[in-house]
C-alpha cells in the first residue's frame, strides 16, 4: 500500500522521514515522498532509494512580508493540486514530519479523508503540526510535554529515529583527560565557534588536561584550524565529522545547538551536553527542546546571546569538577531516549492503514 511521506526543507526533517519509509517498505509498503526542489529532500530521498514528487511551495516563517504572502497565495491552488495527486497516486495515509512542504500534503489528505499521522520530533510543535494535529489520527512526540499540544488520546510517545550506533555506545569511564566535542551541525555555528576560540587560552592557562574535537562547518574551518594548529591546545579541529557516532564515543561531553536531531543523538548515546539553541529557530524549538533536557538534569542551557569563551569555559568546569556529574547528567539523558521509533512508528501507519476502510 502507498504511503505519501510529507515534509522536507531541513535534513532534521527529511531523515527521520527516511528511516520511518524503510521500515515501512520492509513490511510491503510503498513509500512516496513530496517535498520541493530547493529542500534537503531533493537530493537525501532520491539517493536513499525513494521516489520524490516536487511541490512548489515556500515557507511562512522568518521569510519576510513578501515571500509569506506569496506562499499564503500560492498554498490554495498547490492544495488543490495535490488533491488530485493524492488520487492518481491512491495514498492510503499520509505521514507528515511538518515542515512548509507539509502544509498541501496533510490539507489535501484532509479533503480526502485520507488516515494521517503526523510526527513532532521538537518540544513545541511547529505550524502545520499544530493546525492539523486536530484532523490526525495519531501524532507521534519525542517529549512527554509535547502531547498537550494536541487533542487527549492522539499523542504517542515514541521519539524520533536516530541511528543504532548511538544506542550501542557504551558509557565511557572518565579518564585523565576531559574530551569536549564542540558541533554547530554540519555548517557549524559562528557562536560556538567564536566561543571555542575565546576558550583556548583559558583552557591552556588552567591546567586542565582537556582535548577538543571541534566541528567548524566549511566556511569556518581554515581559519579556525590554522588558529588551532598554534593554540598549544590537545585535539582536532575538522570542517565536517563523517563519523559522528565515534566522535560522541570519544566526548565526556558535549556542546551543541538543540535541533531535534541532536537532542535525539545526545539522548540515545546517554551523553552530558551543554546546549546553545539557535535563537532564530521557528517558534523557538531549539530553546524548548534544550530546556526538556536542563529540567531533566541532563544539559546546561546557554542562551546564544551569552555564550562566550568564558561561559563555555565556566560551564564545561562546572560539569567536570564534581565527582559524579557527568555520570549523573549521562544518567538522565538516556531517559530521553526513545529506541525503535522508526519501526513504532511504521507499525503505527500500518495499523492505522489496516483498520480504515
């Protein structure tokens, strides 16, 4: 049976997307995807093996006036579109990760009554999460906070997919020296890249034996590296870390921004972080999310304005000092972790899709 995977725009979105779509093709199902050209979609569905269908249609969100308007004037007729398209393609259900792509898919399946589930991998649900969670027959949260967004009995708990080798890490023993993993993502982030720099000196002058792995993003990398290379500092730093699961076997902690992806890895992996949200991410997510992790004793949250070397350093010593910290904070982290959720998930939509007539 046909399931119409929705969403795209960022990796964060489209790869759990992936992973719930191989799951549903192991059971006999036939996933499809629709997202636009300019979206990470474009290129991640089409190499994993997945057929994509192009929809044109912008985002409402920090846009601007102009762009939002012509989105808001475009979003009537690339609904009625896909509409049509749902019924060329007989879609039984629709799995929608949110996201502007989303937005004609699920309102489409609404007017066709097709079975929807919907996945909020953020602490706070973005836009067309939010507007269609009342027309969904599930909606699957990665935070226990998260159902009270939705109607009473449609939220499921079962996180957001994230690879195995974060599961399988083992915890790892504090050694003589602390390994601090500093990551903006794949394209880095110039907070925390200014921050580690501004750190170097304070980290070399106290004699604390630490090693830093630093993912910079491209952009920053010569620079960063260079700087690096006369710092007199133990580590490495790299435009872009392939293997990120060994790099966090590496970590004692460490320090990111609060995208859904990365609260999901830090979870599964049990890790102690210190988490810097994006302050432009819709709705705030990022500081939703990393604030779930701080109440639940497994991060420390610094808002980007106030992240500085002295800061970053002041909080990896906070956690490293006392005896027991970091365990604790790796502790609780591992209470957020959700594994299976791709294959939760794909059992979801089959069940879903077997009890519609």
């Amino acid at each position: 049976m046909r399931v119409v995977m929705a969403g795209g725009g960022t990796g964060g979105h489209v790869v759990p997307l992936i992973a719930v779509a191989r799951e549903l093709k192991q059971r006999g199902h036939e996933p499809v995807f629709v997202g636009t050209a300019t979206g990470h979609e474009a290129r991640l569905v089409p190499a994993a093996g997945f057929r994509l269908e192009l929809i044109e249609i912008g985002g409402l969100k920090r846009v601007g006036v102009a762009r939002a308007l012509r989105t808001l004037c475009r979003l009537p007729l690339a609904t009625a579109g896909m509409v049509g398209r749902l019924g060329r393609l007989e879609a039984r259900a629709v799995f929608s990760l949110g996201g502007y792509a989303a937005g004609p898919v699920v309102l489409a399946a609404a007017a066709r009554r097709i079975p929807m589930v919907l996945m909020e991998p953020n602490a706070i649900p973005g836009m067309t999460n939010r507007w269609m969670g009342r027309l969904a027959h599930r909606a699957l949260v990665n935070f226990e906070e998260t159902a009270r967004w939705f109607p009473k009995g449609k939220a499921v708990v079962t996180g957001i997919p994230v690879r195995p080798e974060f599961f399988a890490l083992p915890a790892k023993p504090r050694g003589g020296v602390l390994t601090v993993l500093i990551t903006g993502g794949s394209g880095g982030a110039r907070t925390l890249n200014r921050a580690a720099r501004e750190s170097w000196d304070l980290f070399r002058s106290s004699g604390v034996r630490v090693k830093l792995i630093h993912q910079t993003g491209a952009a920053a990398f010569e620079e960063t590296a260079a700087a690096f290379a006369s710092a007199g500092i133990d580590g490495r730093v790299v435009p872009f870390i392939d293997d990120m699961p060994a790099a966090f076997a590496e970590a004692d902690v460490i320090v990111a921004r609060s995208g859904a992806g990365t609260v999901g890895e830090i979870a599964a992996a049990g890790k102690p972080s210190i988490l810097c949200p994006f302050p432009f991410a819709a709705d705030d997510h990022q500081t939703r999310n990393a604030e779930a992790l701080a109440r639940g004793g497994a991060a420390r949250l610094v808002p980007d304005a106030e992240m500085n070397g002295r800061r970053l350093f002041d909080e990896i010593m906070a956690v490293a000092r006392e005896p027991g910290t970091l365990e604790r904070m790796g502790g609780a982290a591992r209470g957020f972790a959700h594994p299976g959720a791709a294959a939760r998930a794909a059992e979801i939509v089959e069940s879903i899709i077997l009890t519609t007539p």
